[in-house]
C-alpha cells in the first residue's frame, strides 16, 4: 500500500495540538488539623485546603503540587502551628487559569497572634514541566515592565492620599510614613497572576495593623495589548499577543 507524503506531517500535528493547549486536573484536599495544647478555645484546630495537582506522569504531577502547595508559596509549616506558634485560623486556594500550559493560582491563610492578619500570594507554573515562572522566563525589558507598574502604582497613592484628607480621623496620620519608602521594583513583579484578559501583579504596602483600612488595593491590571511589547516571544504568554 503506498503511504502518502503528508501522513507523517499530519502525524506530528496531531501529537502537537494538545500539547499546544494542555491542562492540568486541581483537585482539593481538605485536612483539619487538632492542637494538643491549644492556647485558648479558638485555637483547637485549624484547616488547611490543598491544591492536588494530577497531571500526565506520578512525578510531574508531585513537582506541580509541591510547587503550588501553601507550604511553597506561603511558607506554612505545620509542625510549628500545632506546636507553640499557634497562629493559623485557614489557609485555602483559588484556582485562576487553568489552559494553555499555564496554571495560574491564589493562595491565602488568615492567623492571629497580637492582632487578626493574613497572607495572599500568587503563583504561575507552566504545567509542561511543573517549573514557577519567574517574569524573566515570560517578559523581556523587566525595568520597563516595573515602571509601567510604578506608573500605576503612583496614581493609586494619589488617589489613597486624597481620600485620607476627605476624614478629619485621619488628620495624624503622616503620608510619608507610610509610603515614604514605596517605590515599585523588579523584584516586585514576581508576584502576579494570569488571567484569560491579561497579567496582574500584587504590592503589599504593608501598613501597620491599625491602619489597614487605609491600605490600597495593591493590584495593577494590565491587558495583552498593553503587554505586548513586554511579551517573551519565546514564552508561554506569546500565544495571548500574536
């Protein structure tokens, strides 16, 4: 039988388009964890809630779990919390994109100790190897990327200074302390999320407890026509911009 010329090239097209488009199965698992010493009634127990990532091989989907676990981007550690330090209420999870070879996920945790806080971070894997992607791996010119952000991030303490003036509770309250040293950097833009419009990065201001009302949303949004020129060609995100 005479085999056509084209077999073997509608062969490898059809190998690669689901790889062209590949996601990874998030499963939940909930565990409730019991103090044996608890320093006070509310602080018996506490949860956690897990992304179990369940991929093509046993051991890529261990490398994307690990990198997604609340105990890689948080720095939970649980041995500590059902010891002396006794500060975690919860932690859980968001999942926020989840195609493309990319999976993009929220995860925050809420504690106690002098007074109520909490934690929300943000991390990206590329699911084709279950490695965290840096912004080098996906955009070029970070320092301009950073001043974009910046430029952002200027307009938002405009705004947050305006509506400190407009309540007469907040005539003490000194600007300079608590932006004097805010100055979005390249090392910020490592926090970020994907979503299907574009890429946001996170700031924390990290206002004091008693001023945490006053404390700007933190967030910078930009959509894939603005990303563009930022854009790795090379990179998992390029498919958003050609």
């Amino acid at each position: 039988m005479k085999t056509s010329p084209f077999l073997p090239i509608l062969l490898a097209m059809l190998c690669f388009i689901p790889a062209a488009g590949q996601s990874v199965v998030i499963n939940q698992k909930k565990t409730t964890y019991r103090r044996a010493k608890p320093i006070h009634e509310g602080k018996k127990t506490f949860s956690v809630r897990r992304p179990i990532a369940k991929a093509s091989t046993p051991s890529l989907s261990r490398k994307i779990t690990s990198a997604i676990s609340p105990e890689t981007v948080l720095g939970l550690n649980i041995k500590e919390e059902l010891g002396d330090l006794q500060w975690l209420y919860e932690a859980d999870y968001a999942v926020l994109f989840n195609r493309n070879n990319i999976l993009s996920v929220r995860l925050w945790m809420s504690g106690a100790g002098a007074y109520p806080d909490d934690l929300t971070k943000y991390v990206v894997v590329d699911v084709r190897t279950g490695n965290r992607l840096q912004p080098s791996d996906i955009f070029t010119n970070l320092a301009g990327l950073a001043a974009m952000a910046k430029k952002k991030q200027r307009s938002e303490i405009r705004s947050a200074l305006a509506e400190m003036k407009k309540d007469p509770e907040n005539a003490e309250v000194d600007p300079a302390q608590l932006f004097g040293e805010t100055d979005f950097k390249i090392a910020d833009l490592g926090d970020f999320s994907v979503g299907a419009r574009g890429v946001t990065f996170y700031y924390d201001y990290g206002f004091p407890h008693a001023l945490k009302a006053l404390q700007p949303a933190g967030r910078y949004a930009f959509p894939w026509t603005q990303l563009k020129p930022f854009i790795r060609r090379d990179g998992l995100l390029s498919r958003f911009v050609s």
